[in-house]
C-alpha cells in the first residue's frame, strides 16, 4: 500500500471515528495476552539458525540462557541464568560456568551443564546464519569438543584468545546462546542434522513458554511453562496474531480484540493516542537508518565529499515529518542504549557548507546512483535526499528493487550509494563497531561480504586496530571510551552517513503493565506482562 | 483403427492439458531463474559469511545447468513436490495445503454472492432498459468497478466490525475459537458443520461474511453488466418478439427463453469470475488478514521465495484450466450443438 493510500485509509478512519464511537469494546481474558504483530519475517524457531525479528521474540520466551537480559531493567545488562556465576581463569581465555541446580526443561528433564554445552556446539556445528556469533571466538565444528565442555556441574568455554569478559556473555545473551534440551533435540535427529529439521517447527527450551504452533504468516501461539524456575508467567496464553495491514490492527485494538498493536503507522498511532483504553510506549531499538558510499567511486572516495554528504541530509525535517515518532536522530555506528553510545550529533542540514565542500574536492556535475529497498520511509528518505543533493548540484538516480534485489549489488560492491537499515546482532558494541569500522582486508578477493566497511570499499585507516583493541579491553569504563574515541573519528572520516535510530511505537490497551520490547539491545519479552 | 469417440475426446483434452500445464512449468521456472532476485540471499540473510552462501547455493542445486534445473522441477511437479519453501522450510505443497482451502472458502462464498444477486439484478436491467432499476444496477456495477478495494475494505471493517460490531474482525476466527475444531478440509465453515461445533461455525461465519461480501460485490458488478448485455441482445431477437406476439408471458419470454439461450456465455463469465476469486484477492486477503494464496504468493514473491511463488503458481494454473473442463463440460449439458 503506497503512502497515498495508506493516509487515505487512516484518514478515514480517523474522520469516522471522530463522528461516531466505537461500540462497546471486547476484552481479551484477563491471563491471555493477544498481539498484532507482523511476523512474516519468521523463517525457523531453532535458535541456531533463527535471526530475525519476529523469529527472536518467540526464541526469548521460550529459551533460557546462561546469562539473560532482564527485561525490567535491561540498563543492567546481562544477569545470570542458568549459569548460576562464573570464573574467568587467569589468562582471560577459559570461563567456567557454575550452572543452577533443580531447572527442568519443559520436557521434564533436567538443564545440565551437558545441555548447555550441546546447544553451543551445536550452534557451532550445524554453521547456519548466526553462527558467526560464537566462530568469532575462535570456535570451529573441528575443536568444539575441546573449547566447550560440561564437566559436571560445570561448562568451561576456552576461546581462541582473550577477550573482554563482557563480549563473550554479552553474545551469550543473543538467540543463539538459547539453551536447547539435548536428549528432546537428539530423539528427533534426522540424517544427522542435530534435530535442525524438527527444531524448526517445535521447541525444546525451558523458558517461561512453549511453542504450541507456529502457522507462517498467521500466528504463533505460546503457552506458558508451570514450572518455570522463575514462577509461573502470569499470562498463561500468548498469541501472536500476523496482521499485515496498520488500519486492521488499529480496528482490533481499539475494539478491544488484541492487547497491543506493534507495526500501527504514524498516522495510526495519532489516532490510536487519543482513543480511550490505548497508550502508546515508545522504545528506542537498535536499527540505524544510513547511507553508504562506495569508496570505488572515484569521487565518492574524496574526504570532502564524504563529509558533504553529511549536511545534504534534512535530519530534522524527516525526523518531524513521515518519520515522525519513528526515528530520531543519531549520526553514530552505536545505537543509544549501548554500551559506548554516543549522543553526538554534530551534522545537520547545510546545503551551503556541503556546496563549499564539493567545490574544495573540485567535483562537478556529479551524478550518482543510490539503490533502496522498496519499503516506504527508505523511498521518501531517498527522495528528500535527492531533492537536497539537486541542489548542491549532484543527479541522484534512485533504484527501487526488492531486499534481495538491492543487497545482491551492494554485497558485490556495485553500487554507488545504498540506502538502508541496519540492527545488531547482539548486545555488546562489538557487534556494530565490528562491521562499520573494522576491515581488514579491503581486497576484492577477501570477500568479506558480512562486513559494511568492505561493502563500501572502505579501508578504515587505523580503526580496525582500534575495533581489536576495545574488544580485548577488560576494563569496562576504558572499554566505553575506547568506542567513543572510535566513533569520534569515523563521525569524521567514515564514508558512513548513520542518520537514524529507530523508535519502535506499540500501542496497547491501558491495562497492559511491564511490556518490554526489548530496547535496542535484546527482543520483546512477554513472561513478565501483567494485565 | 480408429479410437472410439469418447476417448479421443478424452485423450484430446489431457493432452492439452498436459501440453498447457508443460508451457505454463516452462514459463514459471525461467522467470524465476531470469528474476533479478537471489534466492540464496533471502535464505541467509545479508550477514552471512560467504562458506554459508556457497553451502546454500550448492544445497538449492542452483550450481547446476538451467536444462538440469528444469528437468528436476517438472519431474517434482510431477510427484506433486514444489520443493520446499525457502523461507519457512515447511514443503511448499503443505504450505498451499493449508491456504487453499481458505481462499477456496472465501471465494465460493463470494462468487455465491455475485451469482444470486448479479444475475437477477442484470436480467432485471435488460429487461426494464432505461428504467430506475437499470439506473440502480449501472451505478452498482460503477462503484463495483471503480472503488478501491482496499478502501472498501477498510470502510466496511470500521462501519460493520468497528461501529456496529455486528461482524467479526481480521482474521478466519476470534482468539477462543483458534485451533477449536479439527482441520478435515481446511475449510472452517465446513470443518466446524462436520464437527457439529455450531459456536465455532457462527464466528467463523461473522469473520467469512463480510470480505466474502466485498468480493462477491466485485463479481455481481462484473456478473450482472455482462448478464444484461446479453440479455439485450437475445430480446432484440426475433424468436422472442413471435413468443411474445404469440401470448406467451412475460415471465416465460426472459426465463425460459431468453434467459436458456444465454446460459452458456453466462457460464464462461462467473467461471472466469470464480477463477479470478481463486486466483487470491491479496488486497482484501491482506486488510482481513486472510491467510488464502493471494497473499501467500505475493509475501513469498517479495521475499524471493520462488519455489513458493513457483508451487502458488502451478496451483493458480491448474485451477484455471481446471475451471475452463469443467465451463467446457456444462456447454455441453446446456448447448446441444456443442455436443
């Protein structure tokens, strides 16, 4: 549905509503919690290989950890789990897990230390998408045995070389640390694929929830774990229902048919704020709007340029219009609430100053082409952009294709500039400064498809040193200023022009207490939802 | 020596099936192979790391020759195996299993609807030409035509869901009755009269009637204007002006002879209609969240889920063709000549 549309239709409803009330709303039942949400992004529940959005909610509720993001006070950063503490050996290499006696998977067998270290191997093993969250510390299918072990009572992880305390859990808070029941998984092993192909569709956790069904692109329905060692959820049923359209879950809401409403547009959330028995929340997530220039581009490549780029972005003017309440602005590689975000925002709007830096790099009648996703806020984002640069004299040429279209060119290098979105991966700075200003080897041979700096062509010019110097820091405090100083500079040099930081909006029914989408830093949780 | 009639005329129509189906497989796969879309990307996602790019590329068989590639499909075709959805990873056959029957539903519903009401209305208008009522039925079929559904849509789920209440809302059934009866046919409707839950089938129906309402409105405005079209034209007919000079009724005159002679071009309209319905509304799927092929098939097409696009697809063929045996079969019940 195209923008026009889109605003014809909550318009309507707006006009309607304001002439007449809706009738006297439903309730959904007091311990079932019904969400409209989107979650046609969901393409496997295994927790080593599931890597999406939709996919990681329903990992977080119903796996459990060794360490855990507590979703009422998520500022703390990882807590224990299962792993009841830990100890570092003296060469920062081993860390020894003491795991938490009488848990019970929802099968009813017990977490054992056995389990933990499967679910890593097997992570390890099977190599699917996200896997490269824990091979980053050396672990290969090879020495898996070795590297992680139970002993016990104990899980010892020995990795490649040192690295801060804090990476290595902070990583193991991500979907794919979910501890997964071992004797469950193996019983439904196939050809060996470590139980991969049943994973996909069942559970086998030990989270607040189990997986009852999942029915792609139309719902996801949990039940909650009775003997949850962290007390019974006190919803005990939850329903993720897919509803694609913003002005069908707007309707279901304020009629009281779903608690919450996760993807209601700007103008439904205006509408939706002033109906009774709805609030709005607002939580800062981790995708950052930005654009990107090819440093094989021999102009886009000049430093002057780069830095022009820079004021051609109408910031606020986007900020207060169609990405209203959406996003806000944020011109660093770290989103805020991370560990080392930085609240620095020294760019904005100047067509002037980005002429004077044009003229300075002596680039004329530049004409670029900057492909984009075809998703609404990237087009007019795009839009706004080439209206700026016209007249600072530079042709922008956008090309609209689908996500596999636009990131198949921009994986091999080919386009000029690309507009897009980027989240993290898991909670710790690492994960985004290790992609935007690390690359150690800008060659085409080196392929390194997964990182944005070589996407660009961009060879970092000592900030790679400095990403594999803040990532062994122990020192946490030395460690944050480590990651200023980093983003400092590549605010300056970087061909990366970060522009936003995504707001996430959910509309719910005002009896709806404790819901948590998870911040930037982690997914939504539902256990501890009350109504 | 030559075949007995009935079964050259058999052999005939599945050899043309067979040889449409065969172009409609060619056409399906080369456009998923000459899309500019990487089905290995949708599978891995941006970040992944090139080994799990090649392992992928080399698992979907996409290393192998074009010629290779097509083989293996029409001979999975064949067995009824679409692949496997590259997205969900469930059999893209299951995956068509499951939302057929929804868009099957809805459809029948629908094309109902045109039927009872978009025949009468156009019979009604070709014979009261110039009157009132043919007034009424051209702005029907106007709005019908010109109205965006999606808007409709909307306006009737704020009017009769949100306002009134007196339907239900998205969705196939509310939140107490998800899961409730048994999946025989896929089918709510007639999987809750099968198992007699009369609770689940009266939800089901209050969520079925109102975007089965707005298709089956698109059909009437189509269903009724040919209906009157061709009415016209067989009142204008000799025969029928001697039936009437001869006394015969009125009632007679358009019911059982005019309205017999048309019959057979009335057939090729609704099942063109009813086909069209099953095809998958994705827009009216989407406003009511309607998990039917409609929207299946356009969610897998911009993922770049081809095996489902290319299953969804096959399936949307073979209804047509299905439908246009089955419109060729009633000619022959209808149209002697024809036999």
């Amino acid at each position: 549905m195209n923008a026009f549309n889109r605003l014809l239709s909550s318009a309507a409803i707006g006009l309607a509503v304001s002439v007449s009330s809706f009738a006297a709303h439903a309730e959904t039942p007091a311990n079932m919690l019904v969400i409209a949400h989107r979650i046609d992004d969901i393409t496997t529940i295994d927790p080593a290989e599931s890597f999406e959005f939709a996919g990681s909610d329903i990992s977080r509720n119903v796996y459990d950890r060794l360490v855990y993001l507590d979703p009422t006070d998520l500022e703390a950063g990882y807590k224990p789990q299962h792993a009841e503490s830990w100890e570092v050996s003296e060469d920062g290499r081993t860390i020894t897990f003491t795991m938490r006696e009488g848990v019970t998977f929802q099968s009813g067998n017990p977490v054992r230390a056995e389990d933990a270290a499967f679910s890593l191997q097997r992570a390890v093993i099977l190599d699917k998408t996200p896997a490269f969250i824990l091979t980053q510390f050396g672990f290969t299918p090879d020495n898996v045995a070795e590297t992680i072990k139970a002993d016990g009572n104990k899980l010892m992880i020995t990795t490649d070389q040192k690295y801060a305390t804090s990476f290595v859990l902070n990583c193991l808070t991500a979907t794919i640390g979910a501890i997964v029941d071992k004797e469950t998984v193996m019983a439904n092993e196939v050809d060996g694929d470590m139980g991969n192909e049943w994973l996909k569709t069942n559970s086998a956790g030990s989270g607040p929830y189990k997986l009852d069904s999942w029915k792609p692109n139309e719902s996801v329905t949990l039940s909650s774990n009775p003997d949850y060692y962290g007390g019974a959820p006190a919803m005990e049923r939850v329903i993720v229902r897919h509803v694609l359209e913003s002005a069908s879950q707007r309707l279901l809401l304020e009629r009281g048919d779903i608690d919450i409403a996760r993807n209601l547009n700007p103008e439904d959330i205006a509408g939706a704020s002033a109906a009774e028995g709805v609030v709005i929340a607002d939580e800062l997530k981790g995708r950052l709007m930005y654009l990107a220039l090819n440093q094989k581009h021999p102009e886009l490549s000049k430093p002057e340029v780069r830095q022009a780029f820079k004021y051609l972005i109408d910031y606020e003017g986007m900020r207060d219009s169609f990405l209203k309440g959406q996003y806000t602005i944020h011109q660093n590689f770290l989103p805020q609430t991370y560990l080392g975000a930085s609240d620095e925002n020294p760019f904005s709007y100047d067509i002037e100053k980005a002429k004077a830096l044009l003229a300075e790099a002596g680039v004329e009648d530049l004409e670029i082409e900057i492909g984009v996703r075809e998703a609404q806020e990237r087009i007019e984002i795009g839009q706004s952009f080439q209206n700026a640069a016209a007249q600072a004299g530079i042709t922008v040429n956008i090309t609209v294709g689908t996500a596999a279209q636009i990131l198949g060119r921009y994986r091999a290098r080919e386009l000029d500039v690309y507009l897009g979105a980027w989240g993290p991966d898991y909670p710790d700075p690492q994960t985004n400064a290790g992609t935007f200003a690390y690359n150690p080897d800008n060659s085409d041979e080196a392929n390194a498809t997964g990182l944005l700096a070589w996407r660009n062509s961009w060879d970092t010019g000592g900030l790679t040193e400095m990403v594999e110097a803040a990532v062994t820091e122990g020192d946490r405090d030395t460690r944050v200023q480590m990651y200023q100083d980093i983003q400092a500079q590549f605010r300056e040099t970087s061909p990366f022009v970060v522009m936003f930081q995504q707001i996430e909006q959910s509309a719910l029914r005002d009896n709806v207490m404790n819901w948590s989408t998870g911040q930037a830093v982690t997914s939504a949780a539902y256990w501890q939802v009350t109504k | 020596m030559s075949l007995p009639p009935w079964l050259k005329t058999t052999l005939v129509t599945l050899g043309s099936i067979a040889v449409t189906m065969l172009g409609l497989l060619f056409i399906t796969f080369i456009i998923g192979r000459v899309m500019p879309i990487d089905p290995v990307l949708a599978i891995v996602g941006e970040r992944a790391s090139q080994s799990t790019y090649d392992a992928v590329f080399q698992e979907l068989g996409l290393d192998k020759p074009l010629i290779v590639q097509f083989g293996y499909y029409i001979w999975d075709v064949v067995r009824l195996d679409f692949g496997t959805s590259l997205l969900n990873a469930r059999p893209v056959a299951e995956d068509i299993a499951r939302v057929f029957p929804a868009t099957l539903e809805l459809a029948t519903l629908g094309i109902f609807f045109g039927i009872v009401l978009g025949v009468p209305l156009g019979v009604l208008a070709a014979v009261r030409k110039g009157s009132w009522i043919d007034q009424i039925a051209r702005v029907v079929a106007l709005v019908g035509y010109s109205m965006p559904i999606f808007w409709l849509g909307l306006m009737g789920l704020l009017i009769f869901y949100g306002i009134l209440g007196w339907v239900g809302g998205p969705g196939r059934v509310g939140i107490f009755y998800v899961d409730v009866v048994p999946s025989v046919t896929g089918m709510i409707l007639v999987d809750s009269i099968l198992d007699r839950n009369w609770d689940v089938f009266k939800d089901a129906f209050s969520h079925i009637i109102l975007p089965s309402a707005l298709l089956g409105y698109y059909s009437l405005a189509y269903i009724s204007r040919m209906t009157r079209s061709f009415m016209l034209e067989q009142l204008s007919s000799e025969y029928v002006t001697t039936a009437r000079v001869k006394g015969m009724s009125e009632w007679d005159v358009v019911w059982k002879h005019a309205f017999k002679n048309i019959r057979v071009q009335l057939i090729t309209v609704i099942a063109l209609s009813y086909a069209n319905l099953l095809e998958g509304s994705v827009l009216t799927e989407i406003i009511f969240s309607w998990p039917g092929i409609g929207s299946y098939i356009t969610t897998a097409l911009l993922s770049a889920d081809m095996n489902a696009v290319l299953g969804g697809t096959v399936v949307v063929g073979l209804i047509f063709i299905l439908l246009n045996i089955f419109s060729d079969l009633l000619y022959k019940v209808f149209d002697p000549r024809a036999r």
